[in-house]
C-alpha cells in the first residue's frame, strides 16, 4: 500500500489531543473564551484515540487485502504470521522496556498488576475494577492489540464480497456492547475490543469499499451526508454542558460512534485530498509527519510523564540557579507547558531514533508476499 503523508499528520492531531486532555492547555482555560477553545473548539482526547482507533482499521485492513490480492500463490497463514511480526516489531520493544524499567523503578500500580501489563489485558482490569490507575492510558493500546489478533483471520479468510457484512456486524456489536457497559453496567469507559469495533471496523469498511471504484464512491457520498448529522450531533453534545453546566446528554453512548464518523471523514478527505496548499503545509508538512511517526512513543511515554516526572522536573529547574528572574521564569505557566511538551516530545524521538527506528528495518525480512 503507497504510504500516505498526510495520514501521518492526522496521527499527530491525534495524540494532541490526548495530550491536552491529560496535561491541560497553555492559555487560561477559566474564562469564557478560553474554555470554548478548550472544551469545544479542541478535541477531546476520546476524539483522539477513536482517531486512532478509526485510522488503525483503515491501515490494517488495507494492508491486508493488498497482501491478500497480490500474495499470488503465497499461504494466507504466511500473510497472517508475518502481520503479526510486523506488528509486534512496532509495539512489542518500547512498551515492554518501558514496562520493565517501571518495574525497576517501582513506579505505581506496575508491581501489583504486573501480570496484565505483560500479557496487554491492563483493558480487562480497568474493566473489572472499573478506575484508573497510572499506568491505565494503555487500555487503549490493548484494546488495538486484541484487535491485530482478531481482524486478520477475518480479512484473509472471508471472501472479499462478504466482508462488508463483516464489518456491518462489527459496527452493531460495538454500538450494542458500548450501550451494554456504559449504560446498563455504568463502565467509565469502553475498555473492551468488542466495545471499540465500531472504530475499527468503519474504518476496515472504507478500506474494503476502496478496492472498487463504484461501491467507493458510493460510499463516500454516504459518509459526506452522514457526517453532516454526526457534526451535528458532535456538537451539540460539546456546546450544551459549556451553555448549561450538568445538563443530561441523550444517547451519550453514541460518542465514539460518532467521534468515528468524523474520524473517518477526515481519513477520507486526507485520501482524496486536491489540494496543493493542503498538501504542501498541512498534510506534507514535515514536523506534523514526524510527530505522526514518533506518536506510538509518544502515546506511550507522556502520561507516565506527566503522573510522576514533570513536577520533578519543574523543581529541578526552580533549584537549577539563584536568580530569582530565572526562578519566575520557570514558574510561569506557559513558559513551563512548552518546556514540559517539549521534554515529552524530546523523549518520543530519542525513543524513535534509537530504539524503533533501527528494529522497524527489521520488517524488511517479513514482507506479506515472500514465499
């Protein structure tokens, strides 16, 4: 599949947005003005990993069919095993060593549950026990790791013309079982695969309309009327709390489906993007696409940041000199935001570099197609 930049840039969109739901923002979010940015204009962070989630089945499953229409005479359990080590390739080297010097460094929560780190079920414990914990923001990368290990078999196995029913069945059972646990059970969130496969497989369903021009552009009529509805849905869910604070919101449990809508009306106009300026500044331009590439790592390593190391590096710098300026300096709020993004940000690419870079060469020696 012929990479697409831009796809990249709406990856570091994304992890903007999680960032600012953990860490705040930069302006003063106390005012009118600043808390319509804040919580209206900027996506919230379940907007983003519903980005991501919606953006991890449009790439899996376009991968996979492209393995599967060009693989020739090559085994589908060929395709399926060498997914598999692309993938754990990715995942698998920071989050274990990251997991591993927690460990070592006795950061909370990971001795306890050490059991479901290791064996990416941490979503299945958030379940069962209904909170958070620090180390809880990689429900959501559980949640896409179960997902490799379901979406696969159903791609490769079933016949191209009955995936759609496949994916049609996906999107109910998400919607079904996100009303289940948030409404009937009172979950605080969607913790599992089955919860999440609406994102997923809507975005599976926009790969699979793309390989026929027809159903394709079908589709994207579709999504260009039914995205109008899911704005306006989208917000007016934003718009009533900041008008009328504590007001009930109706069918809250669609968020995600709807956060998925857009999502992927998004992807779609990334994909058909015409635009030279777009594509110039926006979608090509190069600081959002490296973002984009190191945002896994930066997913990954900002919370447990954020929880136990930024207020210590706050009071290194305070104590770093006598000057009482320089001390201000330190303690003012947008000063200290962009250094400690920044910090996040310099930790993701050393990891990127160091670390990922060099093992994603390895990826080479599994293509899908090699017999």
């Amino acid at each position: 599949m012929k990479k697409i930049n831009g796809l990249d840039t709406l990856r570091a969109f994304a992890v903007f947005f999680v960032i600012v739901e953990h860490f705040g923002v930069w302006f003063d979010d106390t005012s009118v003005s600043g808390k319509l940015v804040r919580y209206v204009i900027i996506p919230d962070g379940g907007f983003g990993v519903d980005l991501f989630f919606v953006l991890s089945g449009f790439l899996i499953t376009s991968i996979l069919f492209n393995a599967k229409r060009n693989g020739g005479n090559t085994s589908p359990f060929h395709i399926v095993r060498n997914f598999f080590v692309r993938r754990a390739l990715r995942i698998f080297p920071i989050y274990y060593l990251l997991l591993f010097l927690l460990f070592f460094f006795h950061y909370p929560d990971i001795k306890d549950h050490m059991g479901y780190y290791l064996t990416y079920t941490a979503n299945i414990l958030c379940f069962r026990t209904n909170t958070w914990n620090n180390f809880s923001h990689t429900w959501t990368l559980d949640v896409e790791e179960q997902f490799y290990l379901l979406w696969p078999w159903l791609v490769i196995f079933i016949k191209d013309r009955n995936f759609m029913y496949v994916a049609f069945v996906s999107i109910l059972l998400g919607i079904a079982s996100t009303y289940v646990v948030l409404t009937v059970q009172n979950h605080i969130a969607p913790f599992l695969v089955f919860n999440c496969m609406d994102s997923f497989a809507m975005g599976g369903l926009y790969a699979w309309a793309r390989l026929q021009a027809k159903t394709e552009k079908n589709f994207e009529r579709t999504l260009n009327l039914t995205v109008v509805a899911a704005l306006a849905v989208y917000f007016y869910w934003k718009l009533v709390p900041f008008i009328a604070n504590g007001a009930a919101l109706p069918c809250f449990f669609l968020t995600k489906t709807v956060n998925s809508i857009i999502s992927l009306w998004l992807i779609m106009l990334v994909v058909n993007n015409k635009s030279k300026w777009i594509g110039k500044y926006i979608l090509g331009n190069k600081i959002l696409n490296f973002i984009g590439k190191i945002s896994y790592g930066l997913y990954l390593y900002h919370y447990i940041y954020i929880a136990g190391y930024c207020a210590q590096v706050n009071s290194f710098l305070y104590h770093l000199t006598p000057y009482h300026v320089f001390n201000e300096t330190i303690h003012d709020h947008h000063f200290d935001y962009w250094i400690q993004v920044s910090i996040m940000v310099a930790i993701a690419v050393l990891s990127y570099l160091l670390i990922e870079k060099p093992l994603l060469k390895l990826k080479t020696r599994f293509n899908y197609n090699d017999k």
